[in-house]
C-alpha cells in the first residue's frame, strides 16, 4: 500500500487524458472523414510509441522482456484486449461530439462500473471473487444517473 501515493494520482491524471483523447479523436475524425479511420490512425500512433518504449525498455536494460507466447498457451479472451480498445475508441469517437465529454465519461464510466461489478461478483476472466453489495451496486446506479443528469442540463 506504499506506493497508493503515486497510483491514485497516476489514476487520476489518466482519467484526465480520457476526455482530452476523446475530444482529439473526435476532432480527428472531421479531418480523416470517418470515426474507424481516426480510431485505426489513433491506434497507429499508440502502437509506435509503445514499441518506442518497449524498445527503450530493452535498450536500458530494465522491465519485462518481451515473449511471443503460444497462442494455446493464453486465454482465447486474453486476445480481445485490442478488439474492445478498438470499440472503445471508435465508440467514443462517435458519442462525444453528439453526447458533449462529460455525458460522455459518465456514461462509460458507469458501463465501466457496471462491468466490473459483474466480473468481480462472478470471478471472470480470473479476477477475485468480490461480491455485488448494495453500496457498490448503488456506486454505479449513481454514476448512470448523474450522467443522466449531465446530459439533460
């Protein structure tokens, strides 16, 4: 629990990136005349720079060693990673200019919430198991209907 001091606010500036990405890739999207190809163009540009920093992790001597594994040997969903961020963002490419980022946000943050009570309260994809309760459920209800909330004001 040491190192809380730097994963909350490390969780909170990705959280600020969120909406900035969006409103960048929607603003991409007029460019490029299309959300699949501003995500496809998006992606593009994740992927170099995290083969840059794979590559300087290697140089440097540090952090994990890159494998290609089996692909018997990992989860057939342990595949869908790129396809759902691929979703996400083309997703989110379409919603904010029509939904504004803040109703936007809300609500997958809510679909977030949502999702990840169920795969806690199930143990999916092999995540702990960790009940649904009454507050954590509530948590989420309340995070839909504030963007609820957001939207129509």
């Amino acid at each position: 629990m040491k190192a809380m001091w730097i994963l909350v606010p490390l969780a909170l500036v990705a959280g600020l990136a969120v909406p900035v990405q969006f409103a960048a890739n929607s603003e991409l999207r007029g460019a490029v005349g299309g959300p699949v190809t501003a995500a496809a163009i998006s992606f593009v540009i994740g992927t170099a720079v995290l083969l840059l920093i794979v590559f300087g992790i290697l140089l440097v001597g540090r952090g994990e060693s890159p494998t290609v594994p089996s692909p018997a040997g990992v989860p057939w969903w342990a595949w869908a990673g790129g396809l759902l961020g691929a979703f996400y963002v083309a997703s989110s490419i379409v919603l904010t200019p029509r939904l504004g980022a803040a109703a936007t946000i809300g609500f997958v943050i809510g679909g977030q919430m949502t999702a990840s009570i169920l795969l806690d309260h199930f143990g999916l994809l092999n995540l702990p198991v960790q009940p649904v309760t009454l507050p954590r459920l509530g948590g989420a209800i309340l995070v839909i209907v504030g963007a609820i909330i957001v939207l129509r004001f």
